[in-house]
C-alpha cells in the first residue's frame, strides 16, 4: 500500500494543483473550493489511543462548494464525516460506481509504472 509519503511525492511529480494532502479522516477539519484531498477513511487513533495503520485511501475533489467528487475504490459512499466537512446544505456528492473505478485503477496503475519514486 502506498503511504501519505509516497502520493506526496507522486503528486509533485504529477504537478497537480491545488492537492491539499492526505488526510486521516478525523483530522480534516475544514476542505476548501476548486481544491482536491486523500483520504484514510480510519481515524488517526483507536480507542485505546494507538496510532492505527489506516484502511485505504479515498479521494475528495471539490469544484466551487456546491458540488465534489468522492472516489473510493471499494465502491462505498462517503462517510458522513466527509459529507460534514462541507458547510453548504446544497452540497451533492457524485459516487463513481465501478465501470469508472475500474478506469480510474488502471490509469493509476499505468501512472505508478511509469514515474520511479
């Protein structure tokens, strides 16, 4: 699994704009417009207190408030915890289902193959 270091780099080699980071979910506070986010959908801690190793990485781009788009490759919705990072009640989330998921895995993959970390 890739770790938050590894998508850091990934990105600046990419040159993507506007990508805020990654995330645990309990520690987005705030997102904000025109502005993209990945995601662990584990909170930092467990009960007990101790770091946790995470579930996977998701991934939140958001145009301007009003709309996002939310991919998780296990096809699941956004966690309430991500609908409630948005202040607008008019927020829609758009869940790509799996024809795009598979897509979207592959130009990954491809995209991994290619850059050397």
């Amino acid at each position: 699994m890739l770790s938050n270091y590894d998508i850091d780099v990934l990105v600046e080699k990419m040159g993507l704009n506007n990508f805020k980071g990654c995330f645990y979910k309990d520690k987005l506070k705030k997102i904000q417009p025109n502005s993209s986010y990945i995601l662990n959908l584990n909170s930092e801690l467990d009960e007990n207190g101790n770091r946790t190793n995470g579930s996977h990485w998701t991934c939140l781009v958001t145009g301007d408030m009003k709309r996002a788009i939310y991919h998780d490759s296990y096809g699941e919705a956004p966690s309430n915890e991500i609908r409630n990072l948005s202040k607008s009640k008019d927020k829609r989330f758009t869940e790509l289902k799996k024809a795009i998921n598979i897509i979207l895995r592959t130009a990954i993959f491809h995209t991994i193959q290619n850059i050397q970390i």
